[in-house]
C-alpha cells in the first residue's frame, strides 16, 4: 500500500512541475507580446512623402528616382516594379528593393532610401508663422510654442490640423493647455492653422 502512494505522490510532483510556467532568464528581456506596437521609429515612411531611391553597384551605373509615395502606399521603380513602401522604415524599404532585384535582374546591387528633410508647418494667428523640423514626440502645442505661441488674435479654442491626404482635425488648446493627455502628436507634412478669434 505504501509502495502505491509513493508511486501518486511521485505522478502528482512531476505533473506539478511539468505545469509550472517558466520565469524569464535571468538577465533577459522578456519577449515581447504578439500585438504589442514596436518603439517608434523616426523614419517610418508615410503617404503623400517625398523620397529618393538610389539603385547602386549597377553595370550601368547608378540608378536614380525622386518619388512621392502615392496615396495607395506606394512607389514604381525601374523595370516597373512596384513596392509597398508607406509605413516601412527606410530600412525595411531598402532590403526588400534588393531582394526584388537581386539575382533577378542583377547579380549585385546597393539601395538607399532618403527621406527629404521633414517639416511642420505652423500658420495663422501665431507669433512666428514658418515651417518648423519634424522631431519625434513633436506635438501641437510643441509646435506652436516653437512657433512663438499664440499671437493676442490666436483662437486657441479651433486650431487646425491638416494631416496627409488633407484630412482635417480641430483641436481645443486652452483645453490642452489644461489637460496635456488631450495634446495630439504631429507627423511629417503635418500643418497647424491657428485661426482669429472674434471677441
């Protein structure tokens, strides 16, 4: 009889430990979950954005193409091929234009992708209305104190936002001012109207 409770004792403390969830390695990162968003990236390429391409190490020479990605994502370069490019990295851009190309045209080739240097634009009633560089993290309330803030006419209350493929947002900035989580990101191309207000 002891013999057959050893023998359960035993099953149970190995089922126990083959349920045990493993803890993460030490000195490891734990992965990460699917559907978690990566870090963002400062060159993520977007719709409506002006690059160039440069196709290199060519028999030919050097081929190259200034292009605005279209409003379907995307780019053609040469013998007609097309690729997906709004939303990638430079990068990830960069590899795949290769791939596609080598060894199905050429035996060797070097790509580059350059993005032109990226801007915000900040207008209307602001004390010093211009294009202003595009930073990661920029927002409109940073875009508008870059600008000098709000002019004595500035309408703070219906601020316009004018992102790619025109889309239009209004955005209240006294509330922002008082609240920052209502504070919206800019991207790239991005454009602030600040209208008159009307006493």
């Amino acid at each position: 009889m002891n013999t057959v409770w050893k023998s359960l004792a035993l099953l149970l403390c190995c089922l126990g430990t083959a349920c045990e969830t493993p803890g993460p390695v030490q000195g490891r990162a734990p992965a990460p979950r699917p559907g978690n968003p990566l870090p963002d990236s400062t060159d993520i390429l977007r719709v409506g954005e002006k690059i160039q391409v440069l196709l290199a190490d060519l028999p030919t020479g050097i081929i190259g193409a200034d292009l605005t990605i279209s409003e379907d994502g995307k780019i053609t370069l040469h013998l007609d091929q097309t690729f997906q490019a709004a939303g990638k990295t430079r990068s990830k851009l960069e590899t795949e234009i290769r791939a596609r190309y080598v060894p199905n045209f050429y035996t060797k080739m070097t790509v580059t992708v350059k993005q032109e240097e990226r801007f915000v634009y900040v207008g209307g009633f602001v004390k010093q209305p211009n294009r202003y560089p595009y930073t990661p993290g920029l927002t409109v309330l940073k875009s508008i104190s870059a600008a000098g803030d709000f002019s004595e006419f500035g309408d703070k209350t219906k601020v316009t936002i004018t992102r790619s493929g025109d889309l239009k947002e209004t955005m209240d900035c006294k509330a922002a001012i008082e609240n920052p989580s209502l504070d919206r990101p800019l991207f790239p191309g991005d454009r602030i109207y600040v209208p008159r207000r009307f006493f």
